[in-house]
C-alpha cells in the first residue's frame, strides 16, 4: 500500500489531471516532516476537509536549510512515514527549493500550510506570499489550519541528543533570555550600515583527484584526475557574506597587473558591491591551488601560491592611500581582512586605523606569510577577530590559557573587545570587563576553508552596532557551523538559512 502511494512528480501530475477529471479536488501540503508528530497529523486531518485528495509533497535534504543538523532524518526515511498514514493519498519529493515550482507543476486546487504562516512575520523567507501568487496564478486557493502548534525542531533538540550538554545548556539558557526576534533584529539593523571591505582578493581553486597509490619508481601520491573547482575567496568571500545582509558593501581590493581573473571575479562577485579595484604591478592575481584527495572524504594534501608577496613602492602606496583617504569617512565600519601578501604596508594601515570611524580587523596566519603577519601590526583597533593559533603567535605562547593571554593583546592593540574562534570548541569572547566562551554547535564538517572570513564578516558590524556580545558570539558560532558544510566560498552565509538555524537553535 505505501508503495503505490510514494510516487514521482510526473507521476502525481498525471493522477492530479485524472482525479480532476472525475470531479475529484485536490489538496496539496508541503513540507520538511522531520520528526512527524501530532501536530502534522491534525494539520493533515484539517487539511483534508477541504478538499478529497491529500498530496503531500516534501523537500529534499539538500535543499533544508536549517543548518547542519537538519534534517534528521533522510528523505527516503521521511517520505515513506508519510505515505504509512491512512489520511494521505499521495507523496512525492520535491525537485525544486521550493513550493512555487511544485504548486505551479502540479496545481491543486487548495494549497494549505499552518497557522503559524498566517502571520508573515512568523516566516523569514517570506516564502509563504510566493506560494499564495503560485496558488492563485493555477486558480486554486490557500488556505490555513488552526489546531496545535508543535516545534520539531524543539523536539529534536530535546529528544535526540544533537547537542553536547554544555551545547545544550548554553542554548536553552539564552533562549531564556532572549527572544528570536529579538536576535533577527539585532542582524537586520546591519542592512543600513555603509561598510568598507579591505584586503588581496585571493581566488581558491581545488584540483580533485582519487588516490590511485605509490608512483612505481619514484616516494610520490599518485591521484586520478577529477574535476576542478575554482571559488572567490579572501576579500571576495567577505564582501559576497555582507551582500545578503548589507545595503551598502564596498569592497577595496587589489587585483594583479597580469592574470588578473577579473572575469571570473566579476561573475562570482555578488553585483550589489561597489568595487574599489587597484591593480599590483608585475603581478598576478592571487590563485591558491589545493590538491584535495575527494573520496572517500576531503583531504588536502599539497598547496601552491600564485602570487607576489612583495611590499608595494612608493607609488603604488601613494595610489592606494589617496584613494582610501577620500573614501574611509564615509563608512560606518571598516573591515580589514590582511592575509599577509604585501597589500597593507605600515602606512596604509595607520591611514586605516587614523580615518576609520570602527574598524574590525583579522590578521591571517597562512603558509605564504611566514607567521610574521601579528595583529600587533595594528597599534589600534575597535575589533579583532582571530583564530587561536594566530592570538598565539602573537603572544609567543604555545600552553597558556586564553584568558591570560587576551588581556595581553588587548592592552598591546587598544581594542576592548576580541573575539578567538577555536573549530569544534567554539568560541572565546574577550571584552573590558568580562570573558566568555560559547560552545560550538556542530561537529559536522566538509571544510573549514573561510569559516574564519565568514565570523569575521558579520560579526563586525554588531560589534559596531553593539549588539551584546554573548548573542555576538552566538551568531558567530552558527554562521561557522553553517559554513564548514560548505567545500571551500563556493556559497556565501545567506540571511534566510541564518534565520531559520537561528530559530532551530533556540526552539526549545
């Protein structure tokens, strides 16, 4: 019975058009179904009243976006609860990200969602109006059911342990203090900043290959060629995050003279940022090349930079620093994201730190640098954001505790607050009067590549906006969880995913 219940989209468009012609009328529901329970049930039962056929579509686990834990369950799982209860006729899987498609494809004559989408500000990505529009334009209707209101994601966070203890303790005291709203509104306010993005744009590429053993003569990894993936990283992923969440993104960025990628940057770069490019003589664009062994899992085995890590001339500095002298007054916030590969030299960044009303700053350890790129480079700043390794280094510090070691660089740079990320132990924030460390919400990882860039793009502007610096933190954890499920900047942090794992976290 199940089976000749689970069928394909084609397949249901075909029933639909038959069942219409006997006169039949068609109710259609749409969702993810996690973890099925009585409030789905009534939702269905009501659902049905209105019409004699109840179609049940769901959404693919690709397509969830309610962060790494989500779904649970697999959608073969999910489909097949669905098709065992009595109440409904049909299920299928969705093939688009959304109902509009599928309303459009299928066109039943009710749509029905909960009550919880009556009140629009219930749903972030105001899907709910593009899904009366398709509803309406195949002449059907939506409609609502109104009976008991229940969170899956509230009762996975309870019943089946996602989270560590700690995890689990820190969310659900913070969903006591504070509200989600309260949270979304915090990262809305960021939309009306004017924010300045500085720093080398850095294009990412992996060579994909499979292990195939030792070279017969020779102590080298021999791999079959698969594919390759080029992505824009460094300042480009920085300012492609802010696009989604900011109005008003200006990203100053230097360009090599030869090799210049400048049409892929321009492809890949979100259209809403202004550009400020300059151009580095006698030098490429910078390229990093990975070599990734694919399957089973990723595993990068060797790197090379295209690049020239040479300090800029005098004319070069004069050119940038007349420029980001015009300009730097005009933003609320400055990011500057220094990846040690000759760009910022010391006048420019006294210029930064001189004409920039708040300036947020990461200084990158990596391969190409040396380790000679400390934030102690900047005598000032209103927020440092670095990873544990790079506050280390610049402590000469390999055993203490941060929290003896956060003061030091913060008298050392005049900037009260600091932000350490440290992977799956999550994070450590540093202000005047107070340190406090907010776990991490998943273990889940594909990449870390540019979770760092990531934390630092949206944290910024609510440290600007001085948005509590526990919620700060929080935020920050959840755009590091959403974005280690990522390989490499091949998708930026998006607001609505942001919202919705947001308010996953907090359902409690």
């Amino acid at each position: 019975m199940i089976n000749n219940k689970l069928v394909s989209l084609e397949e249901l468009q075909n029933i639909i058009s038959n069942l219409k012609t006997e006169g039949k009328k068609i109710v259609h529901c749409h969702g993810v179904f996690d973890l099925l329970h009585i409030g789905h049930i009534r939702h269905f039962e009501q659902a049905k009243k209105c019409g004699d056929i109840l179609i049940v579509t769901l959404t693919p686990d690709e397509f969830v976006k309610k962060g790494p834990h989500n779904p649970v369950f697999h959608h073969n799982i999910r489909t097949e609860v669905l098709a065992s209860l009595d109440i409904v006729d049909y299920v299928a899987l969705n093939k688009w990200p959304t109902a509009v498609e599928i309303i459009k494809f299928l066109k039943p004559n009710f749509y029905v969602k909960g009550i919880e989408y009556r009140n629009i500000e219930n749903d972030y990505s105001q899907g709910i109006i593009a899904e009366e529009n398709a509803i309406k334009e195949v002449g059907g209707q939506l409609k609502f059911t109104d009976d008991l209101v229940f969170s899956s994601s509230a009762l996975i966070n309870r019943y089946m342990n996602v989270f560590t203890k700690e995890t689990e303790n820190f969310l659900i005291e913070l969903s006591k203090k504070y509200h989600q709203k309260e949270i979304i509104n915090y990262i809305e306010q960021i939309k009306n900043l004017k924010i300045l993005v500085i720093g080398e744009a850095i294009i990412d590429e992996y060579c994909y290959g499979k292990s195939i053993g030792k070279a017969g003569k020779e102590p080298i990894l021999a791999l079959k060629y698969l594919k390759t993936e080029k992505f824009a990283g460094g300042t480009l992923a920085i300012a492609n995050h802010l696009a989604d969440f900011c109005d008003n993104v200006t990203l100053f960025t230097l360009l090599g003279e030869i090799n210049t990628h400048k049409d892929f940057i321009e492809e890949h770069l979100n259209k809403k940022i202004k550009r400020a490019f300059h151009h580095k003589k006698d030098s490429p664009t910078i390229v990093k090349k990975r070599f990734i062994e694919e399957i089973p899992d990723l595993k990068k085995l060797l790197e090379f930079y295209e690049f020239n890590d040479n300090d800029l001339d005098y004319e070069q500095t004069k050119e940038l620093s007349i420029h980001l002298e015009k300009i730097l007054p005009d933003y609320d916030v400055v990011i500057v994201a220094d990846f040690g590969h000759g760009m910022l030299n010391t006048e420019l960044i006294n210029l930064i730190i001189t004409k920039s009303k708040f300036l947020a700053v990461n200084t990158q350890v990596n391969a190409g640098n040396m380790g000679y790129n400390v934030i102690s480079k900047y005598s000032k700043a209103d927020y440092i954001c670095l990873d544990e390794r790079e506050l280390r280094l610049e402590c000469l510090n390999k055993k203490s505790e941060l929290t003896e070691l956060l003061p030091i660089v913060a008298k050392r740079v005049f900037c009260d607050k600091i932000l350490v990320t440290q992977g799956n132990q999550g994070c450590i924030i540093f202000s005047s009067n107070s340190i406090k460390k907010i776990p991490a919400f998943s273990n889940h990882v594909v990449d870390t590549m540019g979770a760092g860039d990531a934390f630092l793009s949206i944290t910024s502007p609510l440290v600007a906006l001085n948005v509590p610096l526990e919620i700060i933190g929080f935020i920050g954890n959840a755009i590091g969880a959403l974005k280690v499920k990522t390989v490499g900047n091949k998708e930026p942090i998006e607001k609505i995913a942001l919202y919705k794992y947001l308010k996953s976290l907090m359902s409690w």
